[in-house]
C-alpha cells in the first residue's frame, strides 16, 4: 500500500542535520598550487640628441591571469581553473611612459639679439616623465546565502556569485545552481595619467672662468593636477528569485541584479604620497664655480 507524503507536513531535513561529521562547519583544504600566466607585447621608442632634442616612449600591451591572487583566498575545491581562472588582481591592460628633454631655441641667439636679452631668453631646458596605466579589476561579491543559490551548505567562503556585466555593460543575472565568477576584467577602478614635468634655466656668470653659473629649477610633480581616482562605487545587489501569495493571488518576482544608486561614481583617490597624487611644486637654485 502506497502512503501520500504532504510535503507541508513533512518538510525536507536542514542542510546542517545531514552533515557527515556532527558539531562541524565547512572544513577548509589547504593546498600549495595554482595557475598564473603573464602574455604582453612590449614597444620602445628611443630618439637621442636630434636638435637639442632626448626622447623615449615605453608602451607594454598586457593580460595577467590566475586562479588566485593572493596566498589566504579560497578556490573552488574540484574545478579552479573552470571557476576561478581570471584576470588577477594587479592586472592593468595597458601601461605607457614618455620621457624627454629639450633644450629650448635661444631667441637672441638666433635672432641676433643682446647679450642681455640671451639672459632672459635663453639657455632654457625642459625635461620630463609622463605615466599613463589603465585601473585594475574588481570583484563585487554577493553575500546570499549559499545554499539558496548555488546549493551549498550554510554560507560559503567562496561567494555563491559575483558582479559581471555584459558587452552592452548590463549586469549578468546569475544562473542558480553552480557558482558564478562576474566579470572582473570589464570591472575596472580609475586608470592613473601623471605629468612629472621640470624648467631650468642656465645663467652663464660674467668672468674669465666659464664654468660659473646659476641654474634656476621649477619642478612639478602632475603638472596639471589630474584627478586620479583609485577606486570607484560598484556595489550592487543580488534579489533571489521568490513567489508571494496576497489575499490568495499569487505573484513572482525574478531574479535580478540591482546597482548600487551611485554605481561607478569615484569613491578615492590615489596616495596623496605617491604617484597619482595632487600637484606639487619646488622651485630651487644652484650655484656652479
């Protein structure tokens, strides 16, 4: 004789009362490996004393990619290089450098100008460096219980999903059932462009001894004081999926993905003691004899 079952009255077993070991959580595996890779096309100008003229331009074209960052993070225990195989945390796709220096024409010199007019005009040099780097990837994970997503018990270390977006820059909605990794790679924070630039100015003393003479130095440090933000806002939400009865009518609510009010909007800027931070201006003198 076959007996119905109500699954009203006889609802399924917590996660936790079928765990084989009794009084334990999530035991974790520790292992010493991983996978990491680095593939980049490297170019270099160099244009040396061409008219009073040194110039060098350095531009590297990159891709980093593993399946873990950092030594203390988690993987996915049976498949990493299927779930955590990605771009790696310090991975920015695009790094230039331009460095130069020039000495200045001299308007009287070539002009036939005074002598006293070459020391306004004259025996200037400008030099400098100049840094442009795209940001660095971002994970935004989705702190949903795991096994209301992906099936695991109790909340997992690895996040059951993370943030992704797709080519038209939309969120992904998750697929419930496995685990999903986002998009870190089109998940950027703010890029750094620096302008390192410095003017001299050569005075030649009057005398016998030619090698006396005053140097006058303006250095700056990100000349036109660009903002370089560090980080930005890509908080967002994850809504599961869920029925609701009212007054006996019944009503679905999908799944979606719901960003944060100021997505993408700057959050910080770079260390004001390092590169990327506000302008900076010394002036000096040096005395040569």
């Amino acid at each position: 004789m076959k007996v119905p079952i109500s699954v009203g009255r006889y609802p399924p077993y917590p996660a936790n009362y079928l765990a084989p070991y009794w009084g334990y959580g999530e035991i974790p595996y520790t292992k010493f490996d991983g996978t990491a890779n680095y593939n980049g096309l490297q170019a270099s100008l160099q244009r040396r004393f061409s008219k009073g003229l040194t110039l060098g331009a350095v531009y590297t074209w990159s891709k980093s990619m593993t399946t873990q960052s950092n030594d203390s993070s988690y993987v996915d225990l049976f498949n990493p290089r299927l779930y955590n195989y990605q771009v790696d945390s310090w991975d920015r796709r695009n790094v230039a450098a331009v460095n130069y220096v020039y000495d200045l024409p001299g308007v009287a010199r070539h002009l036939g100008g005074s002598r006293w007019l070459g020391y306004l005009t004259d025996n200037y040099q400008i030099s400098g460096v100049s840094n442009f780097m795209t940001g660095t990837p971002n994970w935004t994970p989705f702190w949903v219980p795991a096994n209301q997503h992906d099936g695991g018990r109790q909340y997992s270390e690895v996040a059951p999903a993370y943030l992704g977006l797709d080519g038209t820059g939309k969120p992904v909605i998750p697929a419930i059932g496995h685990p999903y990794e986002g998009t870190p790679d089109r998940i950027r924070s703010g890029g750094m462009q620096t302008w390192d630039v410095s003017l001299f100015k050569n005075i030649l003393l009057p005398g016998e001894q030619h090698n006396r003479s005053i140097q006058l130095r303006c250095e700056t440090y990100n000349l036109f004081n660009h903002s370089n933000f560090g980080s930005k806002d890509f908080g967002a939400a994850l809504n599961l999926p869920e029925y609701n009865v009212v007054n006996g009518v019944c009503t679905y609510t999908p799944e979606s993905v719901v960003p944060d009010s100021g997505y993408a909007q700057p959050t910080g800027v770079y260390s004001q003691l390092g590169p990327g931070g506000p302008r900076v201006i010394q002036l000096g003198t040096r005395l040569s004899f």
